[in-house]
C-alpha cells in the first residue's frame, strides 16, 4: 500500500507461548522486519515479543525504526476472563482501549507502535467505530502511525466502517483460506481503497490448494516449494501474509519468496490458478 512501509511478509507470533521470544529472535536475524502480535494473553505473549525486540535492538541487529510493528486491541469477548486482563473490562469502551494500548507500549518497550489493529469488529457497529476512534487519538499523538481491523468479512460492515473512521483504514488482517473462498470480496474493497491486505491461515487452512495440480506446476517450473509458491503468489496479488513457522529452514524459505523474481503475475498458469480459487 501507497505510504505504509510494510514489508511483503510479516512473521506472526500467535500460539509460540514460552518460546516467543527465542522465535521472533530467530525471525528477526534469519531477516523478517515485520512482527504481528497483539495484547492478547489468550493466544499471544506480547511482553515476549517486547524482549525480543530489546535484545535484537541492544544487540545491533536491527535498529528500531527498521522493524514494522504491529500489535491489536483484542475485546473483552476474545479475552481469556481466567487470566490477568490488559485492561479493565468494566470500563468504557474508549477507556479499554486506552489501557491496553499502554500495556503493548510497556510490553513492547517502544515509544509508538507501526499498526494498531482491532482484533476484531465489537458487538456493534457503534462500539467497533468507538474504539477504533479512540485509536485515532494516539495516530494525533504520533504514538501509532497506521490503523486497521481484523476478522472482519462483512463487506457492509467494512464499508460502513470505511465511510465514518477519521483516519484512514491502512491494513485487514483476514482469514485468507479455502473455507471463506478466500476472502475475494474484502479483499476487492481494499484494492479499491487502497488498504494493505494481511492474510492468515494462508498455508495451513489450504491443504487442497497445496496439491492444486496449477500450483505445484508453478512450483516446479520456477524452483519453488509450494509453500513459497503461494507465498508469492500472495505478493503478486497485494496480500501480505502472515507466516509463524518455528523451524529456521521454513523461515529462511518464506523469506527467501521475495527474490523468486521469475514468477509473475502474467503467467498463464497464475491466471489459471487465479480463475480457478475464483471459482469456488
């Protein structure tokens, strides 16, 4: 997307629990410069990424304004109630907000966060639009640069949505996989308004597209594994995916998509690829 400096892949940190920190170490200096984690003790150890983030930063690995950020705002209905909550669920909503954005600050040891995601739309369209707007109010300060929401695939809430927030949705992170015929109709409005498309699930949730007979063509004939394929098949078509391998030899694979330059998004085997997931 035109003025977010986001890079083509981002090494998401959902389910690495103790092991955080060693993981997004090793992403960090095998070459990933884009961490997605979220104020969510549920499913993320965003203080883990945060030290991670210190050591490779203390270490000279990476400097701080070189690493793309991106953290969530997760509602009380995606909250483990049994564990210590990042805010207080008595509070209004814009109160919520607040207080776990200055817990991921103090997690991530940062002084502003790249993108600020909502984890996802709230029980109303009027509380989503209030917390997204209480969100705006860090972007004023210069403490969060980009906005966005995820796990929304209602294409009239988003565009409704769209239509009210004060600063512009940059990013959608979305479920991108076979059961939601990946996402067509989201991801068309973000290509109309110019908003970054981040997908997830995008390997393990397509098991048939893995086989997809056009697929492993593509795969051979430009070297690749069908993994990276789809990978790059992702950045041909403006989607940034989201990638949380553990082992360092996948890690290096994903990064690896970026130089597999070969690979266009005319080659009539992509179109065909492309007319058959639209098919669904």
């Amino acid at each position: 997307m035109s003025g977010i400096n986001m890079p083509k892949i981002m090494y998401g940190t959902a389910w690495k629990k103790e092991r955080t920190t060693e993981l997004v170490t090793q992403a960090i200096k095998a070459g990933f410069r884009g961490v997605d984690t979220a104020c969510q003790p549920k499913h993320y150890r965003e203080d883990l990424v945060g030290k991670a983030l210190r050591d490779v930063f203390e270490q000279g690995v990476v400097k701080r304004e070189e690493v793309f950020i991106q953290t969530k705002f997760t509602s009380i209905d995606g909250q483990d109630q049994s564990q210590p909550l990042p805010y207080d669920p008595n509070l209004p909503i814009p109160e919520q907000v607040k207080q776990s954005f200055g817990t991921s600050l103090k997690n991530l040891g940062v002084e502003y966060v790249d993108s600020v995601v909502l984890h996802s739309p709230l029980r109303t369209r009027e509380q989503t639009l209030s917390a997204y707007q209480t969100l705006e109010t860090f972007v004023q300060e210069g403490k969060i640069r980009y906005l966005g929401i995820s796990n929304i695939y209602d294409p009239k809430l988003f565009l409704w949505l769209i239509e009210r927030v004060g600063v512009k949705i940059g990013v959608v992170q979305n479920r991108w996989y076979e059961r939601n015929g990946w996402d067509w109709a989201v991801w068309e409005i973000c290509q109309k308004h110019d908003i970054r498309y981040q997908s997830f699930w995008t390997l393990t949730g397509s098991p048939s597209l893995l086989q997809h007979p056009h697929l492993i063509s593509l795969a051979s004939k430009y070297g690749l594994t069908p993994e990276q394929t789809i990978y790059k098949l992702c950045q041909l078509w403006n989607i940034t995916p989201l990638c949380g391998s553990t082992t360092l030899s996948h890690v290096n694979e994903a990064l690896a998509v970026e130089d597999a330059t070969g690979l266009k998004d005319d080659t009539p085997e992509v179109k065909q690829l492309w007319d058959a997931m639209h098919a669904v």
